[in-house]
C-alpha cells in the first residue's frame, strides 16, 4: 500500500513538474500552465488543433513571454498603483476566480444520467404539442448555379446520368454548386414546407415516394435536381429524436437554478448606494 502510494504522489509530482516547466525563460517565465490557462479561451476543437502544433504553441508561448514582460516592466513603473489600474486588476481577478466558481457549479449540481432521463420524459409528457411538427421531407439536391444554356445543358446531362442509375451522392459532391450540402451527397435533411424557395418548395413535396427525381427546377440560385429521400408525416416527435436536446435542457435548468439562487444570497447581503449611483451617473457627460 505504501509503495502504490508513493507511486501515487510521484505521478502526481511528475504532472505538477510538467506544468511548472519552463516553455520559455529568461526575465520572464512562460510555463506549460499557463499555456493550457490561456487556450480556455479558445474553442474546444480549435484548442487541440493549436496545442497539438509546435510551431502554434511556439507562437503562443512568444505572445505571452511579451505579455508578462510587458506587465513586469509596468510593475516595475509602478503602474498598478494606478486607481484605473488597480479597478482593472480587482476586476481581472473577479472574472478569473467567478468563472473558477461557475464551472465549480457546473460539477458539483450536474445532474446524473438518471435523474436527467426521468426528468427529461417528464418535460415530453408534460407539454406534447412543443413537439410537434408538420409534415416534413428529406430530400438530396443538386444544383448548377446560373441561367444560361449552358448551365442548363449541364444540368439535363446530369438528369439523363440519374436516370440511367448514376450515384445521386456522387454525382452532387462533384458537381453541386451548393457546395454545404454537396460534402454531404446533396442531402438537405429533414424540412417543413415553407422553408425554402417557392419553386422548390413544390417540386419537393411534390415527389411521392423514396428515390423519385424532379425534373429540372429552375429558381434564382439556377437549376435543381431533387431525389427524395424520406418522408416524415406531422406529427409529435418521437422521444428519441429530441433526447439530447431535452438531456441538455434539463441538465442546464438545473445548474442555472442552483446558480441563482446562490447568486441571490449573495446579492441580498449587498446595499446598492443609490445617491453615489446618482451622483456618478450625473457626472458622466452626455452624448
């Protein structure tokens, strides 16, 4: 037990020490802490990719080596002796520590899986007409921008090869110029009347069942072929398709809520001053 606990510490030590290294030295000092502190800042995805890239985190490192330098010789100069000075760093340091608070908040009132599945059900069970939707359509497009012939001679030629049996996915990732859904096949997803084009609008809940094409469609972005892929009749939503989205829901509600009303506490034991309020607000100029 002893030793699996020294072993304990010395990774732990080991983890510390990794941490406090030196990424850069001299006057200053920029250690891998206070990188990973300053790519919070950053989007996940985005984080990883910078942080995964020597030659980025040596440009983060630089950055923040000026940084601190630049702050030491202020110190130095004895700048945070300033009032506005001193008012920016209380409110550094409220931001640092509060947002330390918040994510404290986001741990320890997370709800388990359990209860956030129960209450979940409870919030689909209890208002079913949020969920409902009309009748919706899941179609593929391709689409060859412009209004010329020859842009709707490509697109007849494109017609004839769907027709002869040609990969509608493949076809549209090489040749749509709706080049969103052309990554994706030319699939548009699920949509309700109404949410496109008058043009195609119709022709898409036009088709009667699963693989029918349009004919060329023409509207102002140019011409379309449409293949439909599924139909979805109105309806409640399933539980299952709104899940995630009720999970977060509820999850979020309850974290929010312990946050108020710690929040409130320590509001009420606060006085606002309402003739300083007064007073300052009267001295600031008008636009």
């Amino acid at each position: 037990m002893a030793l699996a606990l020294a072993a304990g510490y010395l990774l732990g030590a080991t983890a510390q020490a990794d941490q406090a290294a030196a990424l850069m030295d001299g006057p200053a000092r920029i250690t891998a802490a206070d990188v990973n502190a300053d790519a919070q800042r950053m989007p996940e995805m985005l984080r990883n990719q910078v942080l995964s890239d020597p030659k980025k985190v040596e440009q983060v490192v630089s950055n923040l080596y000026v940084r601190r330098a630049l702050a030491d010789e202020a110190q130095n100069m004895e700048f945070a002796k300033q009032a506005d000075v001193q008012a920016a760093l209380r409110l550094a340091r409220d931001k640092v520590l509060s947002d330390a608070w918040l994510q404290h908040m986001q741990t320890k009132h997370r709800l388990s899986d359990q209860l956030a599945e129960a209450q979940a059900r409870n919030v689909y069970n209890a208002k079913p007409v949020r969920f409902e939707q009309f009748e919706q359509v899941q179609v593929r497009h391709i689409l060859v921008a412009g209004d010329t012939p020859e842009a709707k001679a490509k697109a007849e030629e494109l017609l004839t090869q769907l027709k002869a049996g040609a990969d509608f996915a493949e076809l549209a990732k090489t040749n749509s110029d709706d080049k969103g859904s052309a990554a994706k096949g030319g699939d548009l997803g699920y949509f309700e009347s109404g949410r496109m084009v008058p043009e195609f609008d119709q022709a898409a809940f036009a088709l009667d069942k699963p693989g029918a094409l349009s004919d060329l469609v023409k509207t102002k972005f140019g011409y379309h072929i449409l293949r439909l892929e599924a139909r979805r009749p109105a309806g409640v939503q399933p539980y299952a398709e709104v899940r995630e989205q009720l999970l977060t829901e509820v999850r979020n509600k309850a974290v929010q809520e312990a946050i108020d009303l710690e929040a409130e506490k320590l509001r009420s034991q606060g006085k606002l001053n309402a003739d300083a309020i007064r007073a300052f607000s009267e001295g600031v100029k008008k636009p």
